[in-house]
C-alpha cells in the first residue's frame, strides 16, 4: 500500500464528478460528438442552461473538460483521458 494520497484523491475526485447522471450524460455525449456549446446540451437534454452550465463548472474546475470559444458561444470538449477511460469501463458495448 502507498501512503501518498495525492494520486488516491485526484482519482476520488474524478469518480465524485462522475456520480451525477447529468455530468455522465454530458461527458457521454461529448465523448460521442466530440465538441459542442450549451444550447446543444440543453436541446439534448431538455434541463435548464443554468443546470447544465453548473455541471460543466463543476467539470471544467477538476480538468476533465475545457471551452473554446468562437464568437459568442463556448464549445467544450474532453481534455482528460483518464475520465474517457473510466467511462468507457463503465459502457464497455457502446463505440
């Protein structure tokens, strides 16, 4: 056993974003399209913008996503591997 809890709580913090639905759901569909904004995910999901943008602030401050912008809109995607990998665990017969 490690004593060294600093990898044991990156990963702790990495599963608790994962223990949302909504933040599954989100991570899920951008593993799928690759990119989109919040207007997407809201016409998706059918939840207010400001749930949505909750979610993707809990996602972006522990790394697993990043914005880009162009123009007005932001268009996020998966900038964590580890969080791909962890997903794709948990759905292993969907591409």
């Amino acid at each position: 056993m490690n004593k060294d809890f600093q990898e044991y709580t990156e990963i702790a913090e990495l599963l608790k974003a994962l223990a949302h639905p909504v933040r599954i759901c989100i991570i899920r569909g951008l593993m799928k399209k690759g990119s989109c904004n919040v207007s997407y995910m809201q016409d998706c999901l059918n939840i207010p913008q400001s749930t949505i943008s909750q979610h993707l602030q809990k996602l972006k401050a522990l790394g697993i996503i990043q914005g880009e912008r162009n123009g007005l809109q932001i268009n996020y995607k998966i900038c964590n591997e580890t969080i791909v990998d962890i997903v794709n665990v948990m759905f292993p017969d969907e591409d």
